[in-house]
C-alpha cells in the first residue's frame, strides 16, 4: 500500500461500483420531485442488484438501521385506508405510500447506505463528481436564501475543531460566526421565525399517534408540508416540515427517534475524531432545522456521503 492509499487517497483507480453510484449524482439534474423521488428508488435498485456480482469488501452491521427498516415495514400493514379494488384483499395490504413517499423510499436508503459501505473499493473517488451535483441545490440556496446547511458546516467545524483541542481555531470560527450572525440578524429572523410554529404542530401529531404515528404520506397532502392552524394572532396554513426527525417520528411513532438516536451515536463512535466528523455531523445537525433527508435529491448526496464517511473510518476489512 503506498503513501496516498495509506492517507486515504485516490491511491488506485475507482471500480466499476464506484462510478456507479457516483451516476446518482444526476439526480440534482431531474426537473421534478416525482422524478427525482423514482430515480432515486430505481437508480438504488439498480446499484443493489449489481452488488450482487461483487466481492464485499467490508463487513457492516447496524442494529438500530435493521430495527427503524423493520419498523417502517411494519407500518405499512398498520397504516392501510386506500381503496384499490373493491371488496379485495389487496386492499388491506396496499399503501400507494410505499413508493418514494413511503416504505420504499426508506428502504432502498438503507440498502444504498449499506452497498456503498461494503462494496465500495475506493470511495473518495466517488465524491470526484460531488461539486457538479450541488450546482443545482446552490442555485436554489441563494434563490431562497437558505443558510441552514452553511450553518451546519460551522458549528460541524467548531465541534471537530473543539474535540481535537484545536482551541485557537475554535475561538476565531466562533468570533467570525457571531459577527456574521450580528450583521445578518434580521435575515436569521426572518428564515427561522415559522419553524418553532412547524415544529409544535408536528409534535402535536406526534402526540396525536405517539406509538405507531399516522402513516406514511397517502400523496393527497402536499409532500413534506403540514398544516399549521392559527397560532395566536399569525395563521400560517401549509409550511414546510423543517425538521427530519419530527417529521420521521410523526410518520412512524417516537420509537424511531430512538432508533435514530442510536444510530448517530453509533456512528459518530466509528468516525472517532477524523476529519470525516464534520460532513456526518453537518447532514445530522442540519436534519434539525430543514427538510434533508426527506427530499430525494438532498438525500441521494446525504447518504452517499455519510457512507463514504463511515467506509474511510471502518476497521471491518473483509481480507
């Protein structure tokens, strides 16, 4: 093994998996969220399918992701209210959620993340084709003023800094983000004001159906948005669902936020303090205050990358 493959370089040319998954990418590119959502679904099916060819290259198990995909299977058999052909059987086991509003969508997720870890033999040339694929989630950033996600990188870069007692560093991020965030008030106000007000509606429903929670989205809402009724003077109607985990716990019950709970500890146990801390504890903190994870497109990059982390820092070679 030479120097660069020992620091985690591009040491050897990427395998033929590797470019695969690195076509996911093109997702940014699709014109549509129903598009991107069943791209998202097949293109993972497709790269699934392929690994079964291939040689794993590392063992990974995660009990609490094998726990949250048998969770969500379940609900498809609890949540069930779409007629599909009257006076059938078929009716009590379809939901038209299982594509990418639904089961499906987690699953294929799950699998991907998996794929990538195991099968993967130089990962880091995979995220080669990564600053091509933002270009559209930029563009769209600036147009709507979004900064939850620059924000997640900071705090990602203070935490990592922090651990590694990197101390000088960690004072002047932290000096540099409370001037900017002095100078930017009124817009920081302005792009946060309604989601504490999605956040308690959504913890309303999540009161509502604490175990099993209501079910995976049955396509007559408005994806990923909720409705907010008239909270003292301010009535907001549909907004964005800007938090991942509520959001996921609403759908499916509070059991999976432990679930969830337990796989970031997990997995931030495995990064350790390397360097890939900071894109993992940016996809984890910025699921707190916007919608990621749910949206096929921030998704798709979400996972590749948090594979890619995991695979740069895990001790289960397959010799």
């Amino acid at each position: 093994m030479n120097n660069i493959e020992k620091a985690g370089g591009f040491g050897s040319l990427p395998s033929m998996f590797d470019i695969l998954v690195a076509g996911i990418f093109g997702i940014t590119f699709l014109p549509s969220t129903f598009l991107r959502g069943t791209f998202f679904v097949f293109y993972s099916l497709f790269i699934i399918c392929v690994t079964l060819f291939l040689k794993p290259k590392r063992q990974y198990t995660s009990i609490p992701l094998a726990l949250l995909t048998l969770w969500s299977f379940a609900m498809i058999f609890v949540h069930n209210n779409i007629t599909v052909v009257n006076n059938s059987i078929v009716n009590r086991y379809f939901n038209i959620a299982i594509m990418y509003e639904g089961f499906i969508y987690l699953f294929v997720g799950v699998l991907l993340f998996r794929s990538i870890i195991i099968y993967s033999k130089q990962p880091m040339w995979i995220l080669l084709c990564l600053p091509i694929s933002i270009i559209p989630l930029i563009k769209d950033s600036l147009y709507m003023g979004s900064m939850s996600m620059i924000a997640a990188i900071v705090v990602s870069c203070i935490i990592y800094l922090f651990i590694n007692r990197r101390m000088v560093w960690v004072n002047i991020l932290m000096l540099l983000s409370v001037i900017t965030s002095v100078i930017i008030w009124k817009w920081i106000a302005l792009k946060f004001v309604c989601r504490p007000y999605a956040w308690v509606e959504l913890l309303r429903n999540i009161k509502e159906h604490p175990f099993v929670g209501s079910g995976f989205n049955h396509t007559l809402l408005p994806d990923n948005m909720i409705w907010v009724k008239k909270i003292g003077t301010v009535t907001y109607g549909w907004i964005w669902a800007h938090n991942d985990y509520l959001n996921l716990a609403s759908y499916l019950g509070v059991i999976t936020l432990i679930f969830m709970a337990w796989f970031i500890t997990e997995t931030l146990k495995r990064i350790g303090k390397t360097v890939y801390l900071i894109p993992f504890l940016t996809i984890v903190i910025a699921s707190c205050f916007q919608i990621t994870m749910f949206f096929p497109d921030k998704a798709a990059i979400c996972i590749v990358v948090a594979a890619v982390c995991i695979t740069k820092t895990y001790k289960g070679e397959v010799a």
